[in-house]
C-alpha cells in the first residue's frame, strides 16, 4: 500500500481557488481524495473545482463562504458533509497579509488579519474536529510561515507576523487536546512562494527574498504542495503537533 495515497477521503480546503490553496487542492486530488473547494468567490471556486476534477478524476465539490463569518463556517461544513458524507482532512489555507509599519498599522487591519489567519482557522478546525472524532480520526493542516519565526525584510508586516506564530502554537495546542481521538493537527511553514499575495520578481525583493537564501530562488505553489499531502496522509501517520518548514533554508542563516 502506498502510505502517500489519499485514495477513498474527502479534504476540504479553504482559500483553494488560487495561489498555494488551489496547488493544494489539487494535490490532494491527485493523491486520491475528493476535494471541497472553498472560497468567497463562487466564480473561482467553480473554475478551480472544475479544472481539478477533469486533471484528477476525482469528485470536486464547491462551498462559498468567508471563514471569517461563523454562519458561514457552519453552512461549509454541512454542504461538505451533506455531499461527501465525512470529512477526512481540512486544509487551513485562507490568509491574508498587508505590509506596512507597525505605526501606520490602523486597529481594524490588525483585527482583519487576525480575523482571517488565526480566528478563520480555529473556527473552522472547531466545525470539522466533530466528525473527524466520530469517524475514528482526520488530520488537520495549517498554514503558518517562516514569518512566525523570523521578522521579514525589506517590507514590514507585524499583524502578519503575529498572526503566522499565533497558527504555530495553536497547531500544537489542538494537536495535544485532540490526539487521544487520533485527529492529528500539523502545520507547514513555507518560505517565499510566486503567488499573488507574495510579489518576489520585484527587484525591490530580491536581495532579501531570493540571494539571502541559500537556494537563492522562490518556489512555486506546486514544489510546497507535496508536503500537504505528506502531512494529510498515512505516512505521517506519527507526526502531530509539528511544524514542517519548507523555505529553501531561508531560515538556516
């Protein structure tokens, strides 16, 4: 058997229909699993969970709705299991990030990242974790950042920064309380990634985001998704409560 398969579960996936949330999706598609697509723009869910299913094969469904908001988290959790009938894995990806000084940061900013990053995620890992207990286990993977360890340059982000530590210690704390029901809860902490959240071709960029690592580039979406995959599926079936970095040893230095 291949420990890496997803073969037979259902992942749900928040923030996949574009950047590092749809390689995700899409991964975890073409480990095995059906996939329920969820994000705040049903246009964009519907393009990505089609384009995922036709390259995968496997069922995609589609959950509209803003994580930030509980009635919604609850509706997305009921359409995923109304459709699929068990939820085996959540992805916590949606995130958001503004750069700006920690003086010029205004109260509602601070609470928007907050909201979406840390409160978005622990909603939504409280809806699931009931039905992953009854169903005998799940796992659970959040997205943190090496912003959790290290404060970023050129550019200054501290709401981001927070929010990122406060996804890393939360992973551990749910991994604690939830390991005796064999929900196992992990993170990945992924260095400089080409999305749209992340601008790393602009040459204001390059010295601190690229020539300071010791790879000395950026990755793709599709080279961190493979480690979702690991983390969701039986091969980390003894990993929980860590925090898996993949930032082409930018953190080493």
């Amino acid at each position: 058997m291949n420990p890496f398969s997803l073969e037979g579960r259902t992942a749900l996936v928040t923030g996949a229909n574009r950047g590092l949330g749809r390689a995700f999706a899409q991964a975890i598609a073409d480990a095995g699993a059906d996939v329920v697509v969820v994000g705040r723009h049903e246009d964009r869910n519907r393009e990505a969970a089609t384009e995922i299913a036709e390259r995968s094969g496997r069922r995609t469904t589609v959950a509209t709705g803003d994580v930030c908001d509980p009635d919604d988290v609850r509706r997305i959790v009921d359409e995923a299991m109304a459709a699929h009938g068990r939820i085996d894995v959540l992805v916590n990806n949606a995130g958001i990030c503004f750069h700006r000084p920690a003086l010029e940061v205004p109260d509602e900013e601070f609470t928007k990242v907050f909201d979406v990053n840390v409160t978005g995620l622990w909603r939504m890992s409280k809806a699931v974790a009931p039905a992953m207990i009854e169903a005998g286990g799940g796992s659970i993977v959040n997205v943190g950042s090496i912003s959790a360890m290290i404060v970023n340059r050129p550019q200054w982000q501290p709401a981001y920064n927070a929010s990122k530590a406060a996804v890393h210690q939360l992973t551990k704390s749910l991994a604690a309380e939830w390991a005796p029901h064999h929900v196992r809860v992990n993170a990945i902490a992924p260095g400089y990634v080409k999305t749209e959240m992340a601008p790393v071709d602009e040459p204001r960029f390059r010295q601190h985001w690229i020539e300071d690592a010791p790879m000395r580039r950026y990755a793709t979406p599709e080279e961190i998704a493979p480690s979702v995959v690991y983390l969701a599926s039986d091969a980390a079936s003894f990993t929980t409560g860590a925090v898996l970095v993949t930032d082409g040893g930018y953190t080493l230095y």
